[in-house]
C-alpha cells in the first residue's frame, strides 16, 4: 500500500510541475513508466488509481500558476491525459504478450506519430524558432572567430558555419527522420527499463505476476530482410536527385528514409554487438564505453553498415559458430 501511496504523490506532484512549466506534453513519458509497469504486472485496480490521480494534478498545477481554465488549455490538457493513460497500457499490455520487437515497433510508432503530428501542428512556429536559433548560433561563431583570429580557427568556423546554414536550408530534409531517430533511441531507453524492472520485481503486491513467454531478448531483434529494397531504391532516388535533380518533394522523401532507415540499422548493429557481449559474456557497458572510446562520432556509421549488411552477412551466425569453435566441449 505504501508504494501505492507514493506512487499517487509522485504523479501527483510531477502532473502538477509539468502543467506548471507549460511542459505537460512530456507527461506519457513518464506515466507510461510508473502506470505501464503496474499494467504489465496486471494490476488494473491500482493502474485505474494511478490514472485518475492524474487529473487532480493538472487542477494543482494550473491553480498554483493561475493558468486560465481557456477552452484551448482544456483542450490540451484532455490531449495529454488521454495520451498519459492509453501509452502505458497499451506498452503496459504489449510486454505481458508480445517481443522485445514489437515492443519496440509499438513504442517507437506511438512516438514517432504523436511527435509527428506536433511538428505538423506547430509547423510555421517550429521552423521559426529553427532558423532564429540557427542565425543566432552562427553570429555567435563569427564574433568568436573576430576575436580569435587564427587562421586554422577561420577556417574551422567557415566550415560549420557553411553546415549550419545548410541545415536551416534543407531543415525540412532531415527533421521527420531525426524525429524517428529521437523516438527509437527513447523507445529503446523505455522498453529496456522496463523489462529490467519487470525481471527484477516481477511482482506488484505479492499477488499480481509480469510473466511473458515471448519476450526474448534485445540481442536478437534484428530488421525484417526485405527492408534492404526500401534501402536500394532511396540510395538509387539519392544518386539520381545529386545528378539530375529529382525534385523536391522525392528529395525530402528520400532524405528522410534515408535518415529513419539508418537509424533502423545502427539499432540492428547495436543488438549485434550486444550479442557479441553476452555470447562471450563480457559486461555490456564496458563494451559500450570501448566501441565509443575507440570511434567516437563514427560509432552510429559503423553499427549501422553492420546491421545493414547482416541482411546477407547473418553475423550472430557468424559469432556463434566462432564461439562454439573456442568452445566445443558446450553445446549451444
């Protein structure tokens, strides 16, 4: 009963803070964490207190700042706490039957299309504040580079100064993408979480059990194959658009499948080398922190040429055979 309580007050307090800083969207982030869990675990009971403890939390949060009670806040506030009480249990129901996938599609989808349709929303505003932020960050580097002035620093500036202004100018290319990079790698943070919370304390209130048969692990998930054509044809559309022009709504297309789909492979890359770690029993972290010491910047390319060639490569295969090699006497 006592996690119960401080589950409500906690909910509570964070509903109300969030409302308060004008922030409440970031609210099934975290709702989807506390009320998902206790749905995993199949206690709907306390995960129908949990949700209501919610609105006494936006009536907290707007009364402290004497926000108005305008049709547009009821609005969005309705918004948010529909979205707070279906993402943790729909994720919530989804661990309890589904893998780790389509754990991860399901999550990495909701995200993708809630931020999405934000961005939709608030377009002209959104863009806006990109080419303001933008402007403003190169006339900090200009002023930087007068004060400087070194040769080898001008040229550095020149060079990120050119990257900045191009990314205000094909801005629209590679946000959608980046948008789907930002809600996987979120995804991926979540879904882990909680499956290692649900291994650790499977259980609720000594009554109510998380049990799923079909969960297996991250180390295994991997794209389906034909995805690989989806890659051919936005390389082929890529090639053609830098020589002919290919217009630019295919260029905005392209680009941005481009970006969702390298984000799709480095995520196969990293379940390859997580399964590299765990097959020789190495700690996954300390792995982490080497691949990052060793390649820095150029560790998102490489995990995701891995994962794009383990279409064909198959390299679990690969390191699985090499380890049953060192080790005949085990069988796998």
């Amino acid at each position: 009963m006592s996690n119960l309580l401080t589950k409500i007050l906690f909910l509570i307090l964070i509903t109300a803070y969030l409302t308060g800083e004008g922030v409440f969207i970031l609210l099934p982030l975290i709702t989807v964490v506390v009320i998902g869990l206790t749905i995993a675990r199949n206690s709907w009971l306390r995960a129908g207190i949990l949700c209501l403890a919610l609105i006494p939390g936006f009536v907290i949060g707007a009364i402290m700042e004497a926000l108005p009670f305008t049709q547009e806040n009821l609005l969005m506030w309705t918004a948010t706490l529909v979205a707070s009480v279906v993402l943790p249990i729909s994720v919530g129901s989804a661990l309890r039957r589904y893998s780790w996938a389509r754990c991860l599609i399901l999550i990495t989808g909701i995200l993708f299309i809630s931020g999405t349709a934000l961005t939709m929303y608030f377009w002209d505003n959104l863009r806006k504040d990109i080419t303001i932020s933008i402007n403003a960050r190169i006339a900090e580097i200009q002023e930087l580079s007068k004060e400087q002035k070194v040769s080898n620093s001008e040229d550095l500036n020149g060079n990120f100064i050119e990257g900045l202004r191009y990314l205000d100018y094909h801005w629209e290319d590679f946000h959608i993408g980046v948008l789907f990079g930002q809600s996987l790698i979120t995804a991926l943070i979540i879904t882990g979480w909680m499956i290692t919370r649900l291994k650790i304390i499977p259980t609720e209130d000594g009554i109510h059990y998380w049990e799923n048969s079909q969960l297996g692990t991250f180390s295994r998930v991997r794209p389906p194959d034909h995805l690989v054509w989806l890659a051919i044809l936005t390389a082929v559309v890529l090639i053609y658009d830098q020589q002919y022009n290919a217009g630019e709504l295919l260029r905005i297309i392209s680009r941005n499948t481009a970006v969702i789909l390298s984000f799709i492979y480095w995520l196969n890359g990293l379940s390859i080398l997580t399964f590299c770690a765990f097959l020789f029993q190495w700690n996954i972290i300390l792995v982490m922190v080497v691949v990052l010491f060793f390649f820095g910047i150029w560790t998102f390319p490489i995990l995701a040429l891995f994962g794009f060639f383990d279409t064909w490569g198959e390299f679990r295969n690969y390191l699985l055979r090499f380890y049953n090699h060192l080790h005949p006497e085990i069988k796998s």
